[in-house]
C-alpha cells in the first residue's frame, strides 16, 4: 500500500530498507532522548548494530503480525513506525504501535500524524479495537503528540531498559 501525502510516500518496509529504518532510529533517539538518556547511551547508538536487528524484525513480519511502514521523500527516508499485536496481556482485540520515528528535520510537518494514521488504519483493518503505545515518561513531546491525536493515558506504567538503566514508561490508549 502506498499513500501521498505532502509530497511524501508512505509504503511497507521491507528488509532492503533495514538501513534507512536503523539511520532514522538512531538520529531520532539523539535528538528526542538528550537530556532524558544519558549522552554516554546516546553516543553509543550503533546504526550497524540497529540494522542487523531491523533486518530480522523485517524478515519475520509475516510469522509476527508485525507491520512496518516507511515515509519516504524524493527517494530520502524521513521516517517510519511499526506496529501489531499488543504485547502487553490485554485482549486479542488491542493493537499496539511499537515505535513510531521521524529525523529530526522532518518534526512539526504532519509527517508523523500521517504515519500515526497509517499504522491505526491497518490496525483497525486487521480487526484490533483499540491501539495502546509506551512512551519515556519524561518525553513530553512524544506525549504532547499522541494525547493530541486522541490517545489518554490508561494508568499503566513501568519501567523500561534503556542503555544502561532503565526509565519509566506510561502506556496510552485509544479507540480505533
């Protein structure tokens, strides 16, 4: 499936993409995470080491429910998100956006709503009443975001490994 939208292609990932999708993460992490991850973590991000894991999230989508979309513009990777079954012990009816990224130069676009839609419209095609995302506690842009598109947060929380410790997380719902 591809979709236009500002001049931007959104369309499945495939392992091809496995390297772009690892550049986007590891950008996005240093500039939405400074101040909230230790620098020593950030720096430590390895877009080699990202790729490899992305190549293998990528080749088993399918066995997974797993799906992973990338934004792309004038052939450049912007952005991309993934998403599937919860893997939290809610019922089989709730979907869960696993990560959602774009670089830095694409934030404040639309670019990421757009991604957002996406991934909620395959969710709630594949029959999931609801979609649930963990964010950084701390990381009030990403909660500004999703509480703007509607999700609230459910009162979950807990905590996350992140580099070399861990930081806590809160969970958000939304209808589909």
């Amino acid at each position: 499936m591809s979709e236009r939208i500002t001049g931007a292609v959104i369309r499945r990932a495939r392992p091809a993409d496995a390297a772009v999708i690892a550049h986007i993460e590891v950008d996005s992490w240093q500039a939405a995470y400074l101040g909230l991850v230790p620098a020593a973590d950030l720096n430590a991000l390895s877009v080699p080491a990202r790729e490899v894991s992305w190549q293998r999230v990528l080749s088993r989508d399918a066995a997974t429910g797993t799906r992973t979309w990338v934004l792309c513009a004038e052939d450049a990777g912007l952005g991309f998100a993934s998403a599937g079954p919860t893997r939290d012990d809610d019922p089989g009816d709730v979907g869960e956006l696993y990560t959602i990224y774009l670089l830095p130069a694409a934030w404040g676009r639309g670019l990421g709503a757009a991604l957002l839609d996406t991934a909620q419209d395959d969710l709630a095609r594949r029959r999931h009443r609801t979609m649930t995302i963990w964010v950084l506690e701390g990381n009030t842009r990403a909660r500004r975001f999703y509480e703007l598109s509607g999700f609230t947060h459910d009162g979950a929380r807990r905590w996350a490994r992140v580099g070399a410790g861990s930081l806590p997380e809160i969970r958000y719902r939304r209808a589909l």
